[in-house]
C-alpha cells in the first residue's frame, strides 16, 4: 500500500448472494486496478442491519464475503479488506455528519423510497440515514475515488455535499470524492436470466435469476438452460432483445472479448449453443475462485488474520481522520 497512491475504497453488503454481475461490475475491476490504486475493500455490515437479519446467518455471510473477496483475487499485501463493524469510526463520524445532512435531502433518495415500500413493518431511522453512514465509509479514508453505479450516484453525490459542507463550515478536512467509472463497464449491466429487463441482483428471492459465485456446475448450467431468450433464431446484440444481450454481455465480459467478436463466435449457432458455452466459461471463471474459497473457509485462521490486520489499518487511518473533526468542531480531544 503507498500513500501516493489515490485512494479508491468500495464495498459490497452482505446480504443475499455474491453473483456473477458483482463479479463482473465491481470485484473483477477491483482486482484489476489494486496495484495503481490504494485500494480499500469493506465488507458493509452495518449498512445490513437497516433490515432486519438472523444474526447466525449474517455472521457467516460476512467472513464469506471476505472470503469470496480474497478468492476473486483481492491481495491483502497490496489493498486493505475488512468488515465495517470493526472500525467503529463509521458509526462514529456518522453520527457527525447526521448534524450536517438535511432531512429533505435524504427523503429524497430513491433507494430511500424504494426500501420503504418493500420493509413497511420496519422503516427505521436507519434506512433513513443509510446514505450518510456510507458517506462516512467514504470521507473516512479521505477517499480519492469511488466506484459507483447508477443506484448509488445520489448517494456519493451526497457525501460530496457533506465533505463540502463540513469543509466549509470548519476548514478545509475532508477529499472531495469523485465518481469512478470502470473502463469495461459491460459487467455492471448484467441481468437477471429469467427477467432481463431488470439487473441481476444477489438479494433475488428467485436464484434462478442469478448466478452466485458459489454455485455448483451443474446448477450453473441448469440456470443458463432455463435463461429466457427470444423467438428470433439470429444470435445478435441487441438491446431491445434482453435476453440474448444479457448472454452476450456475459460472455464477452467473461471472456474480455468485444460483443462484435462474440456476436462472431456465436454466428450461425443455435440458442441451446450459446446458452452451454456461456455456461462453459462461466464454469471455468468460477471453479478456482472456489477452490480458493473452500481452503479460505475450511481453515478460518488465514482469514481472521487478514481480517485482524486489515481493521488495525483501516482503524489506524480513521482515527486520523476522526481526530481532526472532533477537534475542529470543538470535542474536547481523548486522554
């Protein structure tokens, strides 16, 4: 890690199941790009709780999660990978900026608005205030840069607002972080295989919808053979015929070929075809990702102690950060 470096710090939710499109839009850049970035990789357990969660359950999901994030390729030596819960600067500096943010601005966001509707026998103060615990993982590490999809652009918008904000009121503390935009972007477009219209997402009540890193071969290939297409019989990219984009997509991005050399291969081949060879090498990418998955989790200490280490940093940072805000709003310092 090399404080030269910029800094570029994203996170995943453990909730529902690592799939294929998290792979292609996040994890596969992030492995991509941590030697020219100072990368920092949570896993956002924190951000989990807004909705109600079994807590076995959430236990395991987070060390597979970090696991998983290791498995891809994710090198401790060169990027810093924790859980968030181990940094209580989060919730700390959070709470700091709940003072700065507007309540009709986070009324506002959309994800906001789309939570409520799906937990009505749960609308917290925290799904409320989510945006600004994630603008606090952001400005935290004095972040550079940060990944972001369509779904989480008012939210970093917000966190520019609140370094702005805070900056302006106490003196200059906090980077103003800037969106990242992924070079290979086709992965973040990946759909749902039974309804392409909609991004495939690893909360999906429905797994045929997804492919999740862990899946086995044969129930890889048994999703890809259910994928909805279409009545046409010309395997061609088109973004009006979503079935067979999202397979096209899919293969090109895990095979890092154009979607015109991949409309090429497919040519004159049959749905069935191109169904088992997306299946094929989606089979060949995932198989030592696992591999290196079942060692990771069959013996915990390797994880733990990255685990540990990434925290002792990732705190060690924060505090910094932290530090200068208490002091520059008038909290008498710690003894």
């Amino acid at each position: 890690m090399n404080d030269k470096k910029k800094t570029m710090l994203s996170g995943i939710q453990p909730s529902g199941h690592l799939c294929i499109g998290n792979y292609l839009g996040a994890i596969k850049n992030w492995v991509r790009l941590q030697n020219d970035y100072d990368g920092i990789f949570i896993v956002v357990d924190l951000h989990a709780i807004t909705v109600r969660q079994k807590p076995a359950e959430l236990r395991k999901r987070c060390l597979s999660f970090a696991a998983q994030y290791l498995a891809c390729g994710i090198d401790p030596n060169e990027s810093i990978i924790f859980i968030q819960s181990h940094v209580p600067a989060h919730a700390e500096l959070a709470w700091t900026l709940n003072t700065l943010a507007h309540m009709g601005e986070l009324s506002r966001m959309t994800q906001y608005k789309d939570k409520i509707k799906k937990h009505q026998a749960n609308i917290n103060v925290g799904l409320f205030a989510y945006p600004v615990l994630m603008a606090s993982d952001i400005l935290l590490y004095q972040s550079d840069l940060v990944p972001v999809g369509e779904d989480q652009k008012q939210h970093l918008e917000l966190s520019r607002e609140l370094a702005e904000r805070f900056n302006n009121a106490y003196s200059p503390t906090f980077k103003v972080p800037e969106a990242f935009i992924m070079k290979q972007s086709a992965g973040a477009r990946i759909r749902s295989l039974q309804d392409p219209t909609k991004k495939m997402s690893k909360s999906d009540e429905n797994p045929n919808n997804y492919i999740a890193l862990l899946d086995d071969p044969d129930t890889i290939l048994k999703k890809f053979k259910r994928a909805v297409t279409d009545s046409e019989t010309e395997i061609k990219y088109d973004e009006n015929r979503h079935g067979v984009a999202n397979l096209l997509t899919l293969y090109s991005s895990l095979t890092d070929s154009s979607l015109s050399d991949a409309e090429q291969h497919f040519q004159g081949i049959g749905y069935a075809q191109l169904k088992k060879q997306v299946a094929d090498v989606t089979i060949e990418t995932l198989v030592p990702i696992q591999k290196r998955y079942d060692e990771l989790m069959s013996e915990k200490t390797e994880l733990e102690k990255i685990l540990k280490n990434g925290a002792e940093e990732a705190r060690y940072r924060a505090r910094k950060t932290l530090s200068k805000v208490y002091r520059k709003i008038g909290l008498v310092g710690g003894f």
